[in-house]
C-alpha cells in the first residue's frame, strides 16, 4: 500500500514541479479512502483478467486421462510427450506455418501502404483509408463467411492456402496502422542528412529510414503473428480439412479439450510474455539512456 | 519487394521541380499491391455475399443455389432469426458497457496515478494484455469449467442463497456476456489507457482550483477528455463481441436460450449449406453495424478515427 502513496507523491511532485506552483493544498480526508481504493480495485481487476490464464497453465500439468477438466494430479507427462496426442502437435505446425506466411505477405504490403499514406498525397487517400479501416471494422464472421462465399463460387478447395490468404488480408490493416504511425513520428532532417552527405535515395532509404522503421515494423509484425495465430472465427470458416490449433481445440471442444493442447498454448504464452518483458526492459533502458544524453 | 521502388521515391525530395508526376507513380507503386490485394480478399467477397444473399436453391440440382434476385431471403432471415440478432446486439451492448465501467478505472490507474513510475506501469500492462498470448478459446474453456455446476463459484453462490439448487451459470446468457465482456476487457483497456496516459492533469487541477468537486471535475474535464478512448474501445468491444460465436456456442458459455446471430451464420454457413440464409444474415449484421457505428461516431464528436 505504501507504494501506491508513494505513486501519489510522485505524481504532485511531478505536476508541481512542473507549474513550479507551490504544493498542493492538502486533500480532504475522504480522499484518503480513495488512495488506496483504487489500487486495491487494480489489482483484484489484474488478478481477475489472469484466472483463466492461470487455469489453463496449471491444467496442462494435470494427470488426465480422458478428458481434462477435474484435477487428478500433477504430472510433467504432457509437456514431455506432447505430441502423443493425435492431431494436436500438426495442428500447431500449421498455425505456425500460416502465421509466419500471412505474417510476411501483410507486413510487406502493409509497410508499402504505411509507407505511401505518410509520405505522399494523391487523390484517392480517403478511400483507401476507408478500405483499411473497414476489414478492423467488419465483424470476423462477416469476413469469414464472405471469403468462404467467394472461394466457393471460384471453386477454389478450402486448405493451408486460404487460410493463409484470409489471415494476410486481415492483418493487413493492422500492420498499416502500427507502421504510419512510426513513419509519422520519423525525422525527416535524419533523411535530409543523409541526402546532404550524397547518400544515393537507396542508401537513404536502406540505411537511413528502413533502420529507423524497423522496430515499428517488427511490432506490427509481431501483432500481426499473434493475430494470425490466435485467430479462429476467420479460420474455421475457411479451414477445410485443415487443423490450425484454434480449430483443433475447438472441435475437442465437443469431447474434452487434450492437456496437450494446454502445454502447448502455454508454451506459447510464457513465450510471448518472455518477449514482450524484454522489449519493454530494452525500450526503458534506451529511453533511460536518452534521456541522460538529451540532459 | 517493391520497397527499392520507395528508394526510387526519395528522389523527388532532392530533386524537388518537376518531379511531382514520378512522385505520384511511386505512391502508385507502394500503394497498388496492398490495395489490389484488398479489393480482391476484402470487397470481392463481401459483394460476393450479398450476391449470395440473393440466391435461391436450383430447381434442377439439389443443394445447388442460383442467383434469382431473391430480396425474400431477408425478410424470411429476419423472420426467422430476428430473436438472435436482437439478442446479438443487447449482449454486446451489455458486455461492452460492462468492460467499460471494468477498465476504466484500470486503465486510469495505469495511465495516471503510475505515470512517475514506467517501470511498474509498463509491467502492469503487460498484465492487461496478457490475455491476448493465450488461446481465446482455452480462456473461455478454462471459464466453462470454472463456471460449471461442480466449480467453486456456482457452489459458492448457492450457499449463499443468489443461486437456486436447480440453477446453473454455463449455458445461461450471463455466462454469454460475462465471457464477452472478460474476453474484450483487454481491447477496451488499451485505447482506454493511450487516452488517460496522455491527460493534461493541470486541466483538472484546473477544475478543482475552479471549486469543482471530485465528482463534478470527473464529469465535466476527466471524462470529456478521455472520450477518444471511449470511443474506440467501445468500438473494439462492440463489433467483435456482436459477431462473436464463440462464447455463446454450447461448447464453451452458451445454451439453447443464448444463441446469438454469429452462431446462426455458421451453422447456416457450415453445416446446413444454406448459404444464401448465411450471406443474407451477415450482411444485415454488417450493415446494422456500420449504421450503429456511424451514428455513435457522429453523436460521440470524434471522427477522426482514422
């Protein structure tokens, strides 16, 4: 509780400090409830949001025999043999596949349009915002069911291929949204240098902008990968005879979802926690290191 | 790939005359492989579903369907489903103001009282967002369970008398919209947080050196000021969770009693083949949604969601 006080102090210091006004009056008591009322609420909320997650780690370590749903122990069995489970460990394989494949074909063309939308004005800008803000805008079983219509009248057999082309198309936007934002936020005296220096317009754009774009790309990739990876509603729609792990754990559903299919979500999500921690403890201690430069 | 093509495009700065026309070919350039994409796998198929939609079944071929401008298909989709799209639209609604009034004070939280503290406030949204690393469907499965008769809470709650001995959670419309409205918590929390992050505090300040009350400073400077967040976490809340089938398929959170329109599309889509019915449902969701959508952007003053 202290910590949060401590939040408060810091917070009117800063404001204060900021105005350079004389410190705040002091709050009425009732206030003081409030203090702690809200990070108390906070971290019920945080530890609400995690029960399911929790959950389904603990659950991958169950002793199940059929179905997993009432504890029976705890085992390292499902995590070993992961794949003795028919289906599940070719099911994470082709979500790998898909998401790796959508993830490239939208992270190009979404860049390309980023890169277009921040740089350049022409004449049909507001429809091709349009036609980017729709798809994020169209609820997933609208796309499914239209891109099931589509491939159907074209006769086109439903499998990995259009699943990976329903997938692009989706994340498509979202790479858009996540790159203009950094190409918005660039310098663009860091690229007049580089012209000042004769930098040829590819040695500008490789060594100067794509640098200094990447992690903006990189992050929507990354969404992009989690988006493809997690996505169902698109997908089953879509899929064929083709198992993705959503659509997998979604057919066990019926019967009793593997443990299996447990290990391997978890694996997943420590996994992406892991990166994510680490970008975050890279991004602070760079801003830290600029913000000394900069004083 | 046609990124050397953007390299081209820095040319025209340096050279900046005449160079307007080369600059125009260029956007060309970067923008026609995305949007020709686009047009392909986003417009096609949805006009493909309203050609859909107005298809009847073949009188020579059974399980076949001919395109007979068949406006029919929607009053008899409407007819027959109108309970699901309107129970659709009441459990989004419902969830969304629900993860509203949750996150709010989260995310005001984490964008203002932690803002001295980046440390702590960037491990704590890692916490928010946490959810999105796992799969959507073991999270509500992980609910179904935790829900079920056997679980602490339906246990809890008849001990307590809320619940009768006859009654359950799983498979009710309140297990429907609370695995809504936990399932999209995190997409109302993130806008919700980039708009309080960014909170001019000394305009509150303002409102209480104006005499202003905790609660009229809230109502008045607070909550005008986030509305940007509102509006598009409302939006990201409100649009998947109207089409969502998941939570309320009776696999996971739902019955017989909480069937919602996504549901009704793909059994009509997928198992029955009446695809028609299935692209005629779809595309009143979508347009239902877009008109919902663009009033409330309109009404809500912030149309630059672009």
């Amino acid at each position: 509780m202290s910590g949060q006080n401590q939040a408060g102090l810091v917070l009117g210091q800063e404001t204060g400090a900021e105005l350079g006004e004389p410190p705040r009056r002091p709050r009425r008591w009732g206030l003081g409830a409030g203090r702690w009322l809200l990070p108390a609420y906070c971290a019920l909320a945080l530890a609400f949001l995690l029960v399911p997650i929790v959950y389904t780690i603990a659950f991958s370590f169950n002793d199940s025999v059929r179905t997993n749903i009432a504890w029976r122990g705890f085992t390292l069995d499902n995590w070993l043999n992961v794949c003795d489970e028919p289906g599940v460990c070719e099911a994470f394989g082709n979500s790998l596949l898909i998401g790796v494949v959508a993830t490239g074909i939208a992270t190009v063309l979404g860049t390309m349009i980023a890169l277009a939308l921040a740089r350049y004005r022409f004449r049909f800008r507001s429809g091709t915002n349009l036609l980017l803000f729709l798809p994020m805008a169209t609820p997933e079983v609208v796309i499914g069911a239209g891109l099931a219509a589509q491939f159907l009248t074209a006769g086109v057999p439903k499998g990995i291929g259009t699943i990976i082309v329903a997938h692009a198309m989706f994340c498509l936007s979202f790479v858009v949204v996540t790159v203009k934002a950094r190409v918005a936020s660039l310098d663009p005296a860091l690229e007049d240098a580089g012209r000042d220096l004769y930098g040829s317009p590819g040695q500008v754009f490789w060594r100067v902008t794509f640098p200094l774009l990447l992690p903006g790309i990189l992050a929507a990739a990354l969404l992009s990968f989690s988006l493809s990876f997690d996505d169902f509603i698109i997908t089953y729609f879509n899929s064929g005879p083709v198992n993705t792990l959503p659509t997998y754990i979604y057919t066990a559903a019926t019967r009793g979802i593997p443990a299996e299919a447990n290990v391997l979500s978890s694996a997943v999500f420590l996994l992406a926690i892991a990166v994510v921690l680490i970008g975050q403890v890279g991004a602070q201690a760079r801003r830290k290191r600029l913000g000394i430069a900069t004083r | 790939m046609a990124l050397p093509a953007f390299a081209g495009a820095s040319a025209p700065a340096t050279g900046r005359g005449g160079a307007a026309r080369r600059s125009g070919r260029v956007a060309l350039l970067l923008l026609l492989p995305g949007i020709a994409y686009l047009l392909l796998f986003f417009l096609a198929p949805l006009l493909s579903l309203v050609m859909t939609s107005l298809q009847s079944p073949s009188e020579t071929v059974f399980g076949q369907y001919d395109f007979t401008f068949n406006w029919a298909n929607y009053l008899q989709v409407v007819g027959q489903y109108g309970e699901q799209i309107g129970r659709s639209f009441l459990y989004a609604l419902l969830a969304t103001v629900f993860a509203l009034l949750f996150s709010y004070p989260l995310a005001y939280f984490l964008g203002v009282n932690l803002r001295g503290r980046p440390i702590l406030q960037s491990l704590l949204l890692v916490l928010v967002v946490a959810p999105f690393f796992i799969s959507f469907l073991l999270r509500t499965a992980a609910w179904k369970q935790i829900l079920s008769d056997e679980g602490l809470v339906v246990s809890t709650l008849k001990a307590l008398a809320l619940l009768g001995p006859q009654d359950h959670l799983t498979g009710t419309p309140i297990a429907v919209v609370f695995g809504l409205t936990y399932n999209f918590i995190p997409f109302m929390c993130l806008p919700l947080f980039t708009t309080l992050e960014r909170l001019d505090l000394r305009v509150v300040e303002a409102g209480r050196d104006l005499y202003g009350g905790p609660f009229t400073t809230f109502r008045t400077v607070t909550l005008p000021l986030s509305m940007p967040g509102i509006v598009s976490g409302t939006l990201l809340t409100f649009i998947p969770a109207a089409g969502d089938y998941v939570n309320a398929s009776s696999q996971f959170l739902g019955g017989t009693s909480s069937t919602m329109v996504g549901n009704v599309i793909q059994s009509n889509f997928l198992v029955q083949l009446n695809y028609p019915a299935a692209a005629a449902l779809s595309i009143l969701l979508m347009a239902t949604i877009l008109v919902i959508v663009g009033v409330y952007v309109r009404r809500s003053g912030t149309e630059d969601l672009l």
